[in-house]
C-alpha cells in the first residue's frame, strides 16, 4: 500500500516537473574551426589540393582552417580517424580523402566530412578531373563542405571577370579578364589600349555584355565564352551603356542617349529591336532586370540627386525605391529577387549598401572607402565589389550580413568593375 | 447462495417442524378416529365409577363438617338436651350400630365388588397411561429432536452473525486505518510541497543565475550557418553529470533544418562542461539541471 502511495506520489511529482528550458537567441560570428587534411596521394601533383579547399574555406569567412603542422595524424580513411585527437584541437569538422587515378588517366578524389563533436560522417563524395582541373577538383570539395556545414550552396567554383587597367598608355592597358572566383587562372578576354567598361554575364554564365571604346566611340559587345566570339551590339551616336541581361537572357537593357538625353532601352536580343522604356530630361542610367523580369530598376537624377526607380515595363510606370540618403545608384538585384545592392553615399563616403524591396530597409555593408560596382553572388550571401587600398583599385568580398569582409591579393594595375558569374554548370 | 440458506433457514425449519407436527397429529387422530367398540364400553364404565366414587367421598365429607359444626355451636345449649337424650342415644345407638354393622357388611362386599372393579380398571388405565406415556415421549423424543435441530441451526445463524460482525468490525478497522493512512500521506504530501515551494524560492534565484550562465556558454559557442533566419527553431534535449559535463545531446524538435540543427547540437557540444554546475546545491541538480531542454530560436539576424 505504502509502495504504491510512493510510487503514485513520484509519478505526480515527475509528471509534474517539466524540463527547464533554456533559451538561446543569439550566436557568435566566430568561425568554425575545421581540418583540411591533406588528401591521400597527392604529394606531387602540380596542385596542392589542401591548401586550395583550406584558402577557399578561409575565404569565406565562416570557417577557420587549422594548419597541417598542427594536426596529431593526417588520416585519410575513416578507420584512421581518431575523434579525441580533433577534439582536442578544438576543431568542429575535419575533412579527409584521398586521390586516385582512373584507367582513362583522370584523376578521381574521394572525400569525407566528419563532424568531431558528436563522432559521425556528414558527408561522403567523389570528383574527378584532368590534370588540368585540379584546382576545379578542390573547389568542388569546398563546395560540398560549404554548403553541408552551413545549409547554402559554394561559391567556390563559380567565377568572375573584371577589368584591368595597368596604368600605362599602350595596346593592351585595358584588360577584360575572366578568372576563377579565388583570382587564380585568370585569363585575358579582351585587352585594348582604349577604356573597357561594365562588364556583366547572362544568366546561363555562357555570355559577357561590356562596353568597349575600341573603335573610339562607347558601343556595346556581347561575347560568347565558349568560342572568344564577340558580337557589337550598338554603335548609337552619344552615349552606349551599362548593358543588363534579362533574366531570360533574350533581352538586354542598356543606356543611350540617341535621342538626346540618357534613357532607358530594352533591346530584344535576336531581333535587335529597341524599346525606350523612360521618358525623363534627367539623366536614366545603369539598368538592371528585377528578378521576375517584368520591370527594370536604374539609377536617375529625376528627383535632383541620383535615386533608385523601378519602371514596369507593362505600365511605363516609374516608381522611387530609395529614399535614405542623398546618393543611390547602380542598382543589382539579388538572386532570390527580395533585395538590391547599390552605391550608396553617406556623408561624402561611396558605400555598398543593400534595402530590402519590401520593407524599404537599407543597410550600410562596406566601410572603405570610394566603394563601387557591387556584383552579388550567385548564392546570394556575398558580393564583390570595386574598392582602394592604398591609393589602387582592388576587388573587396563582403556577405551579405555584413560580417564577413575581405579583400582580394592585389593584382597588376587598377583593378574595377568586378562582375561575379552565375552557378555554372 | 449461503446468505439465500441463512435467509431461508428459519422458515424452512418452521415449516419442517410444523410439517413434522401435522404428520404426528394426523397419525395420532388417524390411530384414535376409530376405537374399538370394547374400549368405548369401558371408558363409559370408567367414567360412571369415577364420578360416584367422587360423589361419594365428598359427601362423607360433608357430613363430618356438618355433624362437627352442629356440636360446637350447639354444645352448651344442648348439654341437658344431651343427657336426657343420652339413653335414648344409646338405644338408638345400639340399634343403628346393628344396623351399621349390617350395612357395613353389604358395603363391605359392595365395596369389594367395586374395588375389583376399580382394580380392572385401573390396570386399563395404567396401561393406557403407559402407552400415552410411550406416544408423549416418542412426541417428546421428536420435539426433542427438532429443537435440537432447531437450536443447533439458531447456533449456527449466531456462529454466522458474530463471523459476519467480526468482518464488519475488521473491515472497519481497515478503512480506518487505510483514511488515516492517506490523511497522514495528503498532509505529509502538502509539507513536503510546502518544503518544495520554499526551497524552489530559495533556489530559484540560484537556478537563474545557473540558466544565465548556461545560456551565455552556449551562446557564444553558436555559430549559426549562413542559412539561419529568424524564426527558425530547433530543440535539444542535454544530459548533464553532476560535474558539469555535458553526457548526451539530442535533436528532440528539428527546425526543419540539418544544418541548423547541428550548429545548435554543436554549440552545445562545443561547451563541453558547465565547471560552475559543481558548486550547485545537489537537490537542486537532480531536480532541474541533470536534464535540460535548449531551444535555438535566433532573434538577431538581419533576415
């Protein structure tokens, strides 16, 4: 009898006591330590594998690679891997592989993400390449991790083309340059000893619109990656500029003023036909397609100071979107179409910036300075952009929230007008 | 069924003896009805004798009072009378004594006669006497028996009675016994609540101060991935051992999101040991911190 009261009153008491729950609504900004271990059999080849996914992971501001020297044993299969070792070093993750050829002469990495603090494998996968893809091999190991480990898609395989200015008068001081998004195998498109401007990529990432000055009047180009082919697409009197991929990549929108005053077209593609989409005697620049492609969002000093407008083009009805501050222009939208990123200027200072379209919201993501040319990423989290440092132009990163921000090594001459491709297939 | 027998005894013994009697009755008058004609001229005999022999005495009797009663009231008065009359008596006396003398003697063979008579008699009636005798106690041995019967089953009914009392009693004593026993557990339940409220008070303030050190470790250990939004929720359910360290971390409610999930099971890994848990009052340990509930709900990201 005694027993059962017991137990009925402990039951009560159980039953009665919920768990105490501990709520957490902040983080860190810390980065996720992790190990790059150096992939088996590849000692030799013309890449160092390691270092390539440690530099891409480390890039992105979310991870923190430890060194090799560090490491208590570099195991390549999972048998070898001894949990308490990279606990120890306080690493969250640890990456292993190894290398192999394939009878056709390919090479083939095996790789494994093991999470150190609750002991198991997140991810296991293979990827293969020419001896010339190795750097491709690398990044694709990065993309993997990146996007098991945080929920979104690398970028690491993606790229970007800039231009170039080495500075000196001469055939060759304007580059248009294609390289990977890392700024490693970079390769020339175009060079001419007249200004390249503007370059942007279409939405399939096989195709640059720019605008060159080689025939010594502005016009504007459309190259075709794959064969180095270009094709000029306007050679209106005045001013031929700023050109924008629909999202279909079947239209162009771009700036002429052809009819006396910058405005506003939409070029069809295939057909070349115009459509003058703004109708201001203030200056309509820099166009850019919103995400669903009915409208187009450009920068115009309609309203005294350059602001933001977006025109449907259904209606050709122009409407203000920003509104904090006295300078707002080039506008680029994000992938997922929610945001813009633009110039923005507070206080004398160049800024990028980034509003949400819904809300209004704007947010101030750069603090150097003459900040310009904001190109965002394909996964929507970062966004280059065009900067000085020590009095030369160089290309800055910076996600999305504003907490990661870097800056790439420097290259030869100015570097500006960074555009970053689409996911490639 | 046997309270239905005990219920039923009564009557059904009531019934039996009652039956029984009836039968005795009817045998009896079934025997008697007809008796043989000799014995009903005997009786009518008997009958006459008795009475005359009654009459009889009680007229002497009589007469003895009378012949007494006359000589005391009459003594005094006729003491002349009684000398006078002394030889008349005397003669008469004579006379009546040779008269009585004679009767006596015809009395005396009368009497004879009738004592025979009464003796014959008498030896009828014994017999009968006997033989009523011999009925009585055959009745008597039968009565006998069904009030044994009868007091053997009321014994019973009483045995039944007091066994029933005693449960009752027992049973009582049981309940009383099982109400003071839950009184003595309500009460000893409410104190011990009572003790609970007030060390729950006391220790409340511990107990934030220990949720707030907890919720900072984690916090700074939570690198959200990229992918977090506000909004997003994931639950986990933590194991803690008395020296702080976390034993055991599970996803009990996912965001929905893998790599959420695990960026809040990883902070919390990450920790690895609340060192400050070991200076908690143990009652205060087992009851709120050997098992914990974290929820990750970010509240400060710009999307």
């Amino acid at each position: 009898m005694r027993l059962i009261i017991a137990l009925f009153l402990s039951w009560i008491t159980l039953s009665a006591h919920a768990l105490l729950t501990v709520e957490i609504t902040k983080g860190s900004a810390k980065p996720t330590p992790i190990a790059i271990v150096p992939f088996g059999n590849t000692n030799g080849l013309p890449e160092d594998i390691q270092q390539i996914v440690s530099a891409d992971l480390d890039r992105s501001g979310l991870f923190q690679t430890i060194p090799k020297g560090e490491m208590l044993s570099q195991p390549t299969t999972q048998k070898e891997v001894y949990f308490r070792d990279w606990q120890r070093l306080k690493v969250s993750y640890v990456v292993i592989g190894a290398m192999t050829t394939t009878p056709d002469g390919r090479y083939a990495l095996h790789f494994e993400l093991y999470d150190v603090l609750s002991s198991r494998q997140v991810f296991s996968g293979n990827t293969v390449g020419q001896v010339s893809q190795l750097r491709d091999i690398a990044h694709a190991v990065s993309d993997a991790v990146f996007e098991k480990i945080t929920g979104i898609p690398g970028i690491f395989s993606t790229k970007m083309v800039y231009v170039e200015d080495l500075g000196y008068a001469g055939p060759g001081r304007y580059r248009l340059v294609f390289a990977d998004i890392d700024g490693a195998r970079e390769r020339v498109l175009q060079a001419s000893k007249m200004p390249i401007l503007s370059p942007v990529w279409s939405h399939r990432g096989d195709k640059i619109a720019y605008v060159s000055f080689e025939t010594t009047r502005p016009a504007i180009y459309i190259m075709d990656l794959a064969t180095g082919r270009k094709t000029q697409m306007t050679n209106f009197p005045g001013l031929n500029g700023a050109p924008a991929f629909s999202p279909d990549d079947t239209r162009l929108a771009m700036c002429l003023s052809k009819d006396g005053n910058p405005e506003i077209y939409v070029m069809n593609i295939a057909t070349r036909q115009l459509q003058r989409i703004t109708d201001h005697f203030g200056i309509d620049h820099e166009p850019a397609f919103s995400a669903d492609g009915r409208s187009v969002l450009f920068t115009s000093s309609r309203g005294g100071s350059p602001q933001i407008y977006q025109v449907d083009l259904a209606s050709g009805r122009p409407e203000r979107v920003t509104f904090d501050g006295e300078y707002n222009a080039r506008p680029r939208v994000t992938p997922d179409g929610k945001s813009i990123v633009m110039v923005h200027r507070d206080k004398g200072i160049f800024h990028i910036a980034s509003q949400d379209l819904k809300t209004g919201d704007m947010r101030i993501l750069t603090e150097t300075l003459l900040d310009e040319s904001p190109s965002v990423a394909p996964n929507g989290a970062m966004l280059l952009y065009a900067t000085q440092q020590q009095g030369k132009g160089v290309l800055g990163a910076v996600s999305m929230d504003a907490g990661v921000k870097f800056t790439m090594p420097s290259r030869q001459g100015d570097v500006r007008e960074p555009a970053w491709s689409p996911f490639l297939k | 069924m046997s309270d239905a027998v005990r219920k039923n005894a009564i009557p059904t013994l009531a019934s039996l003896t009652l039956h029984l009697g009836l039968l005795g009755a009817l045998y009896y008058w079934e025997t008697h009805r007809d008796p043989p004609p000799k014995v009903v001229e005997v009786q009518v005999i008997e009958a006459k004798l008795v009475a005359l022999k009654t009459k009889t005495k009680v007229a002497h009797q009589e007469d003895t009072r009378k012949i007494n009663k006359v000589e005391v009231s009459q003594a005094v008065e006729k003491e002349q009378d009684i000398k006078n009359r002394q030889e008349d008596d005397r003669k008469a006396a004579a006379e009546k004594l040779a008269e009585e003398t004679q009767k006596k003697a015809q009395q005396e063979s009368q009497r004879k006669e009738q004592e025979a008579k009464v003796e014959e008699e008498l030896a009828l009636k014994r017999k009968k006497e006997e033989e009523k005798e011999k009925e009585k106690e055959a009745k008597e041995k039968a009565e006998a028996e069904a009030k044994a019967a009868e007091d053997k089953r009321k014994a019973e009914e009483l045995a039944a009675k007091a066994q029933e009392e005693k449960r009752k009693s027992l049973e009582d004593k049981i309940r009383k016994e099982q109400q003071a026993e839950k009184k003595k557990q309500e009460l000893l339940k409410l104190k011990q609540a009572q003790e609970r409220q007030i060390r729950a008070e006391q220790a409340e303030e511990a107990a934030n101060s220990y949720l707030a050190m907890i919720k900072d470790r984690i916090e700074r250990k939570w690198n959200r991935p990229p992918s977090a939004r506000n909004g997003m929720a994931c639950v986990l359910h933590i194991s803690i051992v008395p020296t702080g360290r976390i034993v055991d971390v599970e996803v009990v409610k996912s965001s929905g999101s893998e790599e959420f999930d695990r960026s809040a099971e990883q902070a919390v890994r990450s920790v690895e040991q609340f060192k400050e848990l070991q200076g908690m009052d143990p009652d205060l340990f087992e009851q709120d911190f050997r098992e914990l509930e974290i929820l990750f709900r970010p509240e400060d990201l710009r999307q």
